[in-house]
C-alpha cells in the first residue's frame, strides 16, 4: 500500500460486504479483523472520518450470473454412472 494509491470502494462477493482498498490492501480493525461494511454509506463515512479522504471509485456490487445459479443447481444433483 502506498500513500499515492487511490483509496476504492469496492464490494467483495467472498464476504458479501463492501470493503476499503488502497493498492493490493484493505483495512484491518485493532484486533487483526478486515473491516466490513454493509452499505457503501457506511464505508465512505467511516473513510472521510479516520482517513479524511473520500474514496474515489466505487465499484457497483455484481450481480449473481445466471450460468453461476444453474452450475450451482446441477452440483446438487446426484451423478449416475454407466454400467458397462
């Protein structure tokens, strides 16, 4: 991380959260834990507060693909194999 890298917006699909970028890295709280947020409102408050920057892109939450959502239906299904 460096100062001169732009502070992101973005949401992160793993946690299902929004999270503060700067570079390759994001934001840890005093125990060691990744900030998270739900909404990006409370992200960008809590940036203009403890950073006193506002974050300069935002990243729109993806949608769910719907070539994930039938991958994921056809996982469940039980495999048949064939007899030879």
């Amino acid at each position: 991380m460096s100062i001169s890298d732009p502070l992101v917006l973005a949401f992160d699909g793993k946690y299902m959260a929004w999270t503060l970028q700067r570079g390759r890295e994001c934001f840890y709280d005093e125990e060691g834990v990744m900030r998270l947020w739900d909404t990006p409102e409370e992200a960008r408050a809590w940036a203009m507060a403890n950073l006193k920057t506002d974050p300069l892109d935002v990243l729109p939450e993806p949608q769910r693909s719907q070539s994930k959502t039938i991958f994921d239906e056809n996982a469940k299904k039980p495999r048949q194999g064939k007899l030879l």
